[in-house]
C-alpha cells in the first residue's frame, strides 16, 4: 500500500519487471482519483466568472502537492497545444517529469474547461509559492559540474516526505562521499542538514545543485580534532 506522500515512480513496464504491480496499480488508482477530485473541486468552486480561493488547497489537502502536481502536470503537457493555458503555467508543467506509460497517461487526464483549469493550476502554485521551497533557481548554474566539498547544497522536494517540506529541510553541507566529484563513478554525498543537524548520505542526482551564494551565506568553524564538521556548529542566514 502507498501512503498519501508516496508517489510511485515507475511505469507499469518498469513494476512489472519488478515484481510491484500492485503498487503502480495503487499509484494509477490515486492518479485517477486525483483527476476527479480537481473536478468535482472546479465544478464546486468555479461560479461561472471565477474560481473561488483555496480551490487547489482542498484538493491538496486530501491528496498531497505532488499528486496534484503530477497529475495537473500531465493534462497540461498533454494538451500544451491548447493556447487557454497560460505560458507560465506551460513552462512550470514541463518542470515535472510525467513518463510515457503506454498509453495510461490518457487515463488520468482532468476533464474541466482549460481556461478554468488554468486558473486552478495557477492557484496550485500560489499555494506551492507559500512554502518558500527552494528549487533550481536558487542554485548557482553549471553545478553538476563542480565539487560538492564543503558547498550547501539544495536537496530536491521530491526525495523528502511532504511533510518535511520546509526550506531548511533542503539545505545540506556536504563533507565527504565520492559524490561530491562530479565525474567519479560513486555518487553518495554524506552531508549535514543545516535544519536539525542530521547527518545523512545522499546520492548527487537527488540534489538540484549549490545554493547561490548572494542569495544565502553559511557561517560556521571546524571542531578541532574531528574529521567531519559539527551540525550545531553551523547555521545560515538569508541575505537581503
């Protein structure tokens, strides 16, 4: 069984040769659900003129902002040659990974007028927006080819529970791991949160990249003796 937060990442090929067809069926169910959901929630709250506030964060709130974000993502690709959705919105669908599924992504497709679901995908992110999460944005470019030694990293959203989901979750100090090479074949970054002080090894790929520096500002000081920096030793502050 899946819990609210999971999403299953595979195709139905994928779970097939895996052994876990139950689990993308579980995942395809909650997908189509969803889809109906952000139905009934437009048919609900669209007045004719105008979709009424927190529409998306009714549905967010029963099925999670990844689910809701996948399966708007998915109608929005799917039908980007309908010039009723906005640009931004267009932009921000393609942000998200949605894998062709033979043919299962037609099944999951939202139903409601696009101008309407349009507004409801702009309110989903306003409502996303409000979290104050980090994305790709905030990091510096070319990243992925520089080293991650003593760098903060940005951890992506989709690798932590959304009930993590604070920015300070995100922010990682990376110490060691042959990870932190660019090119090298292993790819574990042990790094510590700057939230709580969790030290954790993460792989490379789950990281969107190195913090921009103007944007935030780590201080802090090596314990003499140790070989790996102390979690209640460092902290950040945002710049202005």
């Amino acid at each position: 069984m899946l819990s609210n937060e999971e999403m299953y990442p595979y195709t139905a090929k994928e779970a097939r040769d895996r052994g876990e067809l139950e689990l993308w069926r579980a995942n395809f169910r909650a997908n189509c659900a969803c889809a109906g959901a952000i139905e009934l929630a437009i048919r609900r709250d669209f007045d004719g003129m105008h979709l009424k506030d927190g529409c998306a964060e009714s549905v967010i709130d029963q099925y999670g902002y990844k689910r809701v974000g996948y399966v708007l993502a998915n109608t929005l690709q799917m039908q980007s040659y309908d010039g009723r959705y906005h640009e931004t919105n267009k932009k921000w669908c393609r942000t998200i990974f949605v894998p062709e599924d033979g043919g299962h992504r037609h099944t999951f497709l939202i139903g409601s007028h696009p101008a309407v679901l349009d507004g409801f995908a702009s309110d989903y992110r306003a409502e996303l927006a409000r979290l104050h999460l980090f994305g790709a944005e905030h990091c510096e470019p070319n990243s992925g080819e520089q080293d991650f030694t003593g760098r903060v990293l940005v951890l992506s959203p989709d690798t932590l529970r959304e009930s993590c989901w604070q920015p300070e979750n995100q922010l990682w100090l990376a110490f060691s791991g042959f990870g932190c090479r660019p090119h090298a074949r292993g790819r574990s970054v042990l790094c510590t949160c700057l939230g709580d002080g969790e030290i954790m090894r993460w792989n490379r790929s789950e990281f969107l990249g190195i913090i921009r520096d103007e944007r935030w500002k780590v201080h802090g000081r090596r314990h003499q003796g140790r070989s790996r920096p102390l979690s209640t030793m460092w902290y950040f502050l945002p710049l202005i």
